[in-house]
C-alpha cells in the first residue's frame, strides 16, 4: 500500500515535469523497486557472498551457456594487472589538464605517478572497469581511501583523457590529480554493474570480477548442490530464470544496470545522453505500445551468453519478426508494414547513432523510428 501510495506522487511529478505524451508503464518498477523485493533482481547484494559458486561450476551442464565468460560483459572489471589496456600502455606518459601521468609495469602489478607543479605521487593500480572497446576507468587504494583515477582510457583515440563527467577538479592539486576520492555508496554502485556476488559491505577485493552468470540468476550455491546430489531441481525455483519475464520486466531486468524506463523518468534523464540507457530508449520507441513485446526485448536482439554483434545484416532477422518483407501485407503476428525503402541492414536507419563527445564514441539509439540524418536528437 505505501508504495503505490508513494509511486502516485511520483506519476503526478513525472506528469508535472513534461512526462508529456510518453506511456507510463505502470505495472513496472525502478531498479531499487525490484531489489527491495523478494527474490534475485541484479544488484541485488546479500549479507555474505557464501551463495555463490562462481562460472566454473556452471561449466559442466550449462556448456553453451558457459561461452558467456568470454564476452566482454564477463570482462567488465578485471585487476588491473590482468588489463590489455593498461599492459599495452605500460611506460607510456601521457599529460591530462594540468596533469602528467606514468604508467609503469611491476611484477605486483602497474603503478601510477602523477605529477604536477614539481610535485608527484604514485599509487598502485588496482582494478580497471570497462572492456575497453569504447573505455576502461581504473580504481585504486591509497592511504586507506579508495580513488576513481581523473582520466579514462578511450579505445577510439587509443588514448587517455579526463574521466566523463571529471574535467573539473574541486581542486587543481596534485591529490587530486591521483584521483578522485569515492565512497563506499560509490564503490558499491561501481561493483554492482561491474562484478558478481557484491555483498553489503562492497569490497572489490571479494566480489568476481565481471557480470558472470551469478550476477542475473542469482547465488547458485542451493542450485548446483540440488543437481550434484542427483535431486530433480525442475520447477523448484532454487535458480532465477529470465526467461520467464513480462517483457516490461525484462527490459527493468537489463535496466538494472543500462536504466530502465523508470529508472531514467524518476532521475531525470533528458537530451542525447539518454542514447547511453538502451532499455529506456527502446521503450520509448512507438513500436513498444502500452505493455511491450516479448519481441522487443533486450534478448531478442542480444544473447547475453554470446558477445554482441557488430554486423548491421544480422539483427535483421529480429526485425522481420514484427515486420513484413516488401511483398507481403501485414498481419496479426507481424503487424508493422514493409519498409518502403530499404530491404536489409534496417538498423542503420532506424536505429541511428549518436556521438557523445565526452565519451569519445558513436553510440546506437534504441528508439526505434523513422528518421532523417539532419534531425536532430528525437526526445
């Protein structure tokens, strides 16, 4: 009752603050909604990590499944020792603002000095976020505090520049020049989207790194205990099954890390900046309706056990699945018409790209329309 009694205020906000013609979609939640209930939602920490079995013991009856620990999402915090990033660019010096960098290889691990007005420091380099096929962030310890480092590594200019978001030191010192301080609430935020097994007491020395496949079906501990013991597991729930989502929450479930409708409504999200929040974007798109399509989900695009696809042709399967092709009418299963212009590579043009500046990159739009290449950004 209290919290649909505090989601009324918030209609009544999102309306007030130019909601405008947009579908709210009211059996849905945000992110922190989903983790305070019961059961496994992403993010979700627990008190200890003592559920979870890691990849490894997923191996043996999930072979196919498995191939998800080789895609960069699995990869998305590595120690920092194990980064390609930072191994390709060991020794190399590089100037960021008013700042001089260093990054040397040790056998302990890669360090970093700093330098700035005749004065340096240097701490070594913990862990790195980030793939690094668009960017990779580094966090690091010293004195007890822990430091999001001023400069990110950008894969389209294979070089470092300031941290998005960053440029702007409280203080143009040499502290923060090593890095920025962050808290545990902040760490915590990193792990969740970066890591598995996070617990509530964040320390990315615990977790496993990477989204592996704990990180969306939940502790598997009771799971492989049921199958190792030759007990029939089927239908007792002791693992989260996805696939057994609405479409809306599905599109949540992704959103738990790349923001959901919810998510960026309540946060207010606007401008070009949004192209980076998939799952809200692609519930934006007039094609979604009132309650979505199983059909245009995050999954139905992209297999999340298997690394994306960067061939434009190949999503176009996904959309004949709603769409005719040129010579057929439209129909109950497929109700959107043919394109009248293009038989191939549909996403090109209907799902646009947009560069983001600050983050060095072109990203896809998943709000999926008709559009020109002049227009501008399509709220």
């Amino acid at each position: 009752m209290l919290r649909w009694f505090g989601l009324g205020w918030v209609l009544l906000a999102v309306l007030a603050a130019g909601a405008q013609q947009k579908s709210l979609p009211l059996e849905q939640m945000s992110t922190a909604e989903h983790v305070r209930q019961s059961g496994w939602w992403p993010t979700k920490r627990l008190p200890t990590r003592d559920g979870f079995v890691g990849p490894a013991a997923c191996q043996k009856c999930h072979a196919s499944a498995w191939e998800q620990i080789s895609t960069p999402m699995a990869h998305t915090m590595v120690a920092a020792r194990d980064s390609r990033v930072l191994a390709a660019h060991k020794g190399e010096s590089f100037t960021v603002g008013p700042y001089s960098y260093q990054l040397r290889q040790n056998p302990e691990g890669p360090t970093l000095t700093v330098t700035e007005g005749g004065q340096s420091l240097t701490a070594p380099v913990d862990w790195a976020f980030g793939f690094g096929t668009i960017g990779q962030s580094f966090l690091y310890e010293r004195d007890g505090q822990k430091l999001e480092s001023r400069f990110n590594y950008f894969g389209a200019s294979d070089g470092f520049d300031f941290t998005p978001g960053r440029s702007k030191a409280a203080e143009h010192d040499i502290a923060s020049g090593l890095g920025r301080k962050i808290s545990s609430i902040e760490v915590g935020k990193c792990l969740g989207c970066h890591a598995t097994g996070v617990t509530e007491k964040p320390d990315p020395g615990q977790v496993i790194p990477g989204i592996t496949c704990e990180a969306c079906h939940g502790p598997g501990a009771n799971h492989t205990g049921a199958m190792k013991s030759g007990l029939d597991q089927q239908g007792v729930g002791l693992i989260f099954n996805p696939k057994k989502l609405s479409p809306g929450a599905a599109n949540d479930f992704c959103g738990s890390c790349h923001r959901s409708w919810w998510d960026v409504e309540l946060n207010g999200g606007s401008g070009v900046a949004t192209v980076l929040f998939q799952p809200y974007r692609l519930q934006s798109s007039k094609c979604w309706g009132e309650k979505g399509d199983a059909r245009l989900t995050c999954v139905s695009c992209h297999d999340p056990h298997q690394a994306r696809s960067r061939d434009a042709a190949s999503y176009d399967g996904n959309c004949l699945s709603c769409h005719v092709s040129r010579a057929a009418k439209p129909d109950a299963t497929h109700p959107g018409a043919a394109c009248p212009v293009g038989t191939d590579k549909c996403i090109t043009c209907h799902m646009r790209k947009y560069e983001l500046p600050e983050m060095k990159s072109r990203f896809t739009d998943h709000k999926i329309r008709i559009s020109k290449a002049d227009e501008p950004f399509h709220e």
